[in-house]
C-alpha cells in the first residue's frame, strides 16, 4: 500500500497547487521594483532542528520531530513524536533512496527513485514571494514547483517554517547548526531485516506519474521534500 499512499498524496498535493495562483502572489511580491529579489542561503551541510509539525489540515495530528540532516553522510532523519503517544517513529533516509521506518514494534522499508534535497536545493528555481511576518518573525518567502512556501528569517537567515500545499505545516522551533547524531543512532534495529515483506517500491508510483503527466523533475522535487520531511511517514504509519 506505500506506493499507492505515496501516489495518491503526490496526487493530492498536484490537485491542491492547481487551485492556487501562486503567480499571481509573486506579481504582488516582485511589483515594488528596484532591489533585485534576495536569494535563499543554503542550508549548513549538517544541522538538527526541532520541528513543530501541523498536519490537521492534511488529515493528521501535530507531531514533534527532531530532525537530523546530515548531507556528507548521506542521511537524514526524522525523529517523530505524535502527540499523546508515546513511542517515537523513526524515519530514516539514506540518499541511495533507501529509507527505514520503524519504532520499537514494527519496520516497514521504502525504496524511493529520489535521493535527499541538497543544501542549495532552493537556489534554482525558487520564486521569490516577498516578505511577511510569519510565526513572529520578519520572513523572505519563496516557493518552488508551486508546492512548497519556505520561509527564512531576514536578520538570522535560519528557516523559520516551510508549508507544502497538501496542507503539512512545518514551524523550525530549533535550529542548531552542525548538530549531529551518532551513528548508532542511525542503525535500522534488526526486526527491519527479517522479513522482506515489508519492503515496498515507491519508484514504481512516482514512474507511472512520470510518465502520465511528464513533469518528472517536479515529482521528483516533490518526493524528495516530503522524505525530507517525514511526511510518507506518516502516511505509513497511517495503514
Ligand atoms: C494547525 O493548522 C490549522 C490549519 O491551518 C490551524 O487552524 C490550527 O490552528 C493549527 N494548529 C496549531 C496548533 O498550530
Ligand atoms: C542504502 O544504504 C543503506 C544504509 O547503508 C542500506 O541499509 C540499504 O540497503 C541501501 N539500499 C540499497 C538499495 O542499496
């Protein structure tokens, strides 16, 4: 059932960004002339954030997430706090598109055709939206292959919150720069490799979308920001 949640929430966030005119927010951001739009700064190579997580707008909870980038090493996680429940999820993404899900009961294994975002994943191809206060805090906007609005503080330069438009909000309560996990952290416990019948292939969805609808770059775009995220974690966790 992975490939097709995966799917159907690519699908969803498809149908969600067509109702939105974000050209029409960039006209009114880009409308004031003379300063040329500012340009994101690239994430560290390594950080651990703190994310506040809204998903009640997509069909979810809030969850708490510590969130471990670590782009040298080719991984990142995302350590997943549901709200009142006690046993965190942990996703593990490794950039060969291998990525573990699993909590101290169960592990299920997803291949993605995608890998993890690179730090300057923003730099091309970002729209500048202009500048707003978000959660307190005075904000350049961005947004990138229409599904994502990424908000970073103009004084710190830190990201403050990202939105995806399938309705996942993402608050940064936290963001410390260099902060890493030790490897063992990072180790998917033995239950993920006894039975095979866990492992699911999200390629296959994201081919089939591929070719139906021929934006293969955006999709891709879009798989790697929603593993980046944890969100098909909570879609798995949902089955
Ligand atoms: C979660 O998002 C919904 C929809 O935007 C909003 O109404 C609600 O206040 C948010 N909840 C929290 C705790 O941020
Ligand atoms: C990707 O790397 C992880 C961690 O080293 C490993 O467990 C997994 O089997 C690899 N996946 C593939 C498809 O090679």
């Amino acid at each position: 059932m992975p490939p097709l949640r995966l799917l159907l929430t690519l699908l969803a966030a498809v149908a969600a960004l067509a109702a939105t005119p974000p050209s029409a927010a960039a006209a009114a951001g880009l409308g004031g002339g003379g300063d040329p739009a500012p340009t994101p700064t690239p994430w560290p190579e390594q950080f651990h954030a703190v994310v506040f997580t809204n998903l009640t707008d997509s069909g979810g909870r809030l969850q708490l997430i510590d969130l471990y980038y670590d782009w040298p090493r080719g991984r990142n996680l995302n350590i997943i706090r549901n709200q009142l429940s006690g046993d965190p999820l942990y996703d593990v993404e490794w950039t060969n598109g291998t990525s573990y899900y699993f909590d101290s009961a169960s592990c299920r294994t997803v291949r993605f055709p995608v890998g993890l975002l690179p730090p300057d994943w923003l730099a091309d191809g970002a729209v500048y939206l202009g500048r707003e206060k978000v959660d307190g805090f005075d904000c350049h906007i961005w947004t990138k292959v229409d599904f994502i609005l990424y908000y970073e503080d103009v004084v710190t330069h830190r990201p403050v919150r990202w939105n995806f438009y399938n309705g996942m909000q993402q608050h940064v309560m936290n963001f410390e720069v260099g902060g890493v996990l030790e490897d063992s952290q990072w180790q998917a416990p033995a239950h993920c490799f006894s039975n095979q019948d866990t492992t699911a292939n999200a390629g296959a969805s994201a081919t089939t979308f591929d070719r139906v609808e021929g934006e293969g770059d955006k999709v891709d775009l879009m798989s790697s920001l929603l593993r980046f995220a944890g969100a098909p974690a909570a879609a798995v966790a949902a089955v």
